[in-house]
C-alpha cells in the first residue's frame, strides 16, 4: 500500500493526526490531533455534566421516571452561549479530521510521486 492511501486511512481509522505521524509531519499532526482531540474533550465534558444535572433533577424528584419526559430533557437545546460552544467544538473536531485526512493524502501523494521519480 502507498504512503497517501496508508496514511489517509490512519488519520481517518486511528485518529485524526496520526497520518501526518507517519509521514513525520509532527508540527502538522500536532495541530491537527489538539484541534480535533479538545473538540471532543469538550463536548464529552459537556455530555458528561448535563447527565449530572439531568440524573440530579431525576433523583430529587424534580423530573418524573418516565422515558418521554428524561428524553425530553436530553434534547433539549442547552440554554445561552452553552449551544454555540457546543455546535464550534463539533465543527472543530468534524474540521479536524476531515482536514487531517484529506491533508495526509494529499502529503502523502507528493512523497509517492517523488519517491517514484
């Protein structure tokens, strides 16, 4: 397998980055792998804490033990700039590694044509 085709499938299998890695383009991997890894490090800690706030309100009462109504909560759009973090974190790790797989072909082909020639 060529460099373009095994490094696009490592940023897109293994994590967003690593096809730079491999190809030794730390600096680029490096930008890469932060922007897409603090992307989902936000929205999972974001995950994380409306469950809190969600299993809180269902253990004091506040919220019955229905199925419906927790579903309800659940997708429920978060009020204020909350919804606006949420929807940049997503674009920036969405950007991250589709940038990062299209980026290690693209590297990748340039080291396969020169290697050829």
């Amino acid at each position: 397998m060529n460099k373009a085709v095994t490094a696009a499938l490592m940023s897109a299998l293994v994590c967003p980055g690593s096809g730079h890695f491999y190809l030794k383009r730390y600096n680029t991997g490096t930008l890469i792998s932060f922007l897409s890894l603090s992307g989902l490090v936000y929205l999972l800690y974001k995950a994380v804490e409306r469950a809190q706030a969600i299993s809180d309100r269902i253990l004091s009462g506040e919220i019955p033990l229905d199925f419906n109504v927790i579903y309800q909560q659940i997708s429920q759009v978060p009020p204020g700039d909350s919804g606006l973090l949420i929807n940049l974190a997503t674009l920036a790790f969405i950007a991250g590694w589709v940038v990062g797989i299209i980026d290690a072909y693209r590297i990748g082909k340039q080291l396969d044509i020169a290697q050829a020639s």
